[in-house]
C-alpha cells in the first residue's frame, strides 16, 4: 500500500481496521466466523498463540542484564510482550501492524555502527556493541502514545540519551540532533513500496535531547530489541507521540538548525516537529483526547490521554512560553 497525501487517506488505513474499532472491523468479522467454526475459547487461544510465539520473529530473543529505574512509570499493567512484538509499525517492513514481525527477520544487526557527524569536536563511529557497555542498562517502563490514538506500557532497556551525547562531544553551536535510520532495499523489503522520503530522519532540540527521560534504547523486556521494534537501537520519548522515536538508528547528526523530519515533511498539518502527546490538540482527523490501551486483554481499553503523556511534570518546563496548539 503507498502512501497518499494526507488528504487521500482514510483513517482506517493509518490505524489498521482491526485496531480502530474493535466491535466494527475486519479481526471482528473474522472473530465471529472462527468462532462460529472453533467455537469461541478455542479460536481465542489459536490467536493468543500465535501472538506469543510467532513465526515471523525476527531473530532469537537474547537476555541482556538491566538495573532498575527510578525514571520508570509506576501502578500500570504492562502490555505482554507478545503484543509489543506483534503490533508495530516500521513501515519500512509494510505498512499493516503485523507486517513488521513478519517481515523483519531480514534485518541484520551485527555488525552495526551509528556513526555521528556535524557540529562536533570531531566525526566518531561507534560499534553497537560497544554502546551497550557504554552504561549500565535500565528498566524503564513508560507509557507509549501512538499519534494513531492507541497506547502501550512497555519495559525498555537503556540509557539516558545526554550519557552518549557527552561521548560525541558537541559544540556549543549545536542546537538539535538530527537521528537517521537505515534505508536498504535489501534488508528492508517494503522500503520502495512506501512513499516516504526515505531514510527515515527524526530530530530533537538539544534540550529535550539531553532530558534524563529521553531514552536511547537497545532492549525490551530484559531482550535485546526485537528486529520489528527497532534493533539494535533506538530513541523512545515517551512524553512525545511514537513516530519521535526512530528506530534501527544509523547515524546522529548535531546541527544548527531544526532537522527536516519525515512525517512532519510529508504531513506538516498533520505532523508537528515537537509532536508532544497533547489531548488539547486533535490529529485533523481524530480525536487524541482518548486512546485505546493495548493490555493484557482480547480488546483495547479506552482511557484519557494525558498531557505529555502524563510525564508533564518532569518535562513541561522545557517548552515554557510556547503555544504548544501552534508548535505542536
């Protein structure tokens, strides 16, 4: 499926049908007819196995040691694992939720270098293997906003951004940091069948860069990442909605000024840079007041979204002055 201009896309083609209404959708039609066949219960555990031990996993899942977070999120359910990998999007893997565990296993994570240029003290490549004993890795579990108005609680595994940022040494003349993911048609077999200006780019401010909440991620769980969640590395930003949060980064660039960004280039109306979680602020052609909590159950729970995705407290200062409705 390629990407129209947002004013040719219907929403059921960017939140999947059988996640934008679940009592009106394909998975439902499907439910009942397998129900009908399989009767309920067994038809139920045939997903749900299938969910948690996919087929399509990329790569075998590899334990990584991980401290806990004074960051984390407390009091929320997470959502199971089996979700988490499951339900993705990384359209560079197809743009349906189940394509990227599907599809992914073509991703190769080693080797692996992020290599990091622009205003700095100097150019520097580093091996993904040495940026995983760069610190200790911490649980952090946050709540992730889709702009597609659904949500999740996951335990990722990392670091806080500003410890790499420190290595690469910055100048003081750099205001953003720009994060590049990899483009190749050979590892990433729906890459030319999406309309985007690939590769994927996503940027932040210096100051939201530096946030101890911003998380340069290399796990989940206590795995490493999954190829469908962005292996081996990744932002989360999880006062930001999920698209801020690039995925299998190959390159970081400090620059002087505000980074073109994919979503925000291709859907300006639609897809602001800063694109923090705000319910004051609807997409153009949803609501973003509530969200569909993918949890534990067969069905999404419907809950209010909160501003900054409830992490207002520790990250509202950072755009003091702002008219978060204009800039968002």
């Amino acid at each position: 499926m390629l990407i129209r201009k947002s004013n040719e896309i219907p929403s059921s083609e960017i939140t999947p049908k059988e996640a934008f209404d679940a009592f009106h959708n394909i998975s439902r039609r499907k439910f009942l007819t397998g129900a009908a066949t399989l009767g309920a219960a067994a038809f139920a555990a045939s997903r749900v196995a299938g969910m948690v031990s996919p087929s399509q996993t990329a790569e075998a899942a590899t334990s990584i040691q991980t401290v806990k977070s004074s960051l984390s999120t407390t009091g929320e359910v997470l959502t199971p694992y089996s979700k988490v990998t499951t339900y993705n999007n990384f359209y560079e893997f197809g743009t349906d939720k189940s394509d990227p565990a599907r599809n992914a296993h073509t991703l190769r994570t080693r080797p692996w270098t992020v290599q990091v240029e622009g205003k700095v003290k100097q150019p520097k490549t580093f091996d993904i293997d040495a940026l995983l004993k760069l610190r200790p890795l911490e649980e952090r579990v946050y709540r992730h906003r889709c702009v597609e108005a659904w949500s999740m609680v996951v335990p990722w595994a990392g670091y806080s951004l500003s410890e790499f940022i420190k290595q690469c040494e910055p100048l003081p003349s750099a205001k953003y940091v720009q994060f590049l993911s990899l483009a190749d048609p050979k590892q990433q077999p729906e890459l030319h069948s999406v309309d985007l200006n690939w590769p994927y780019s996503e940027g932040l401010r210096m100051d939201e860069a530096m946030h101890p909440l911003a998380l340069l991620t290399f796990g989940l769980y206590g795995q490493l990442l999954p190829n469908q969640n962005g292996a081996p590395i990744r932002m989360v930003l999880p006062w930001k909605y999920g698209f801020k949060s690039a995925k299998s980064i190959v390159k970081i660039r400090f620059v002087d000024r505000q980074p073109h960004t994919t979503w925000n280039e291709m859907a300006p109306n639609e897809y602001g840079f800063y694109s923090n979680v705000n319910p004051a602020v609807d997409h153009p052609r949803w609501s973003q007041k509530r969200e569909r909590r993918i949890g534990p159950g067969f069905f999404p729970k419907m809950i209010d979204t909160m501003p900054f995705n409830g992490y207002g407290n520790e990250v509202a200062s950072l755009y003091t002055g702002m008219d978060l409705r204009k800039n968002f």
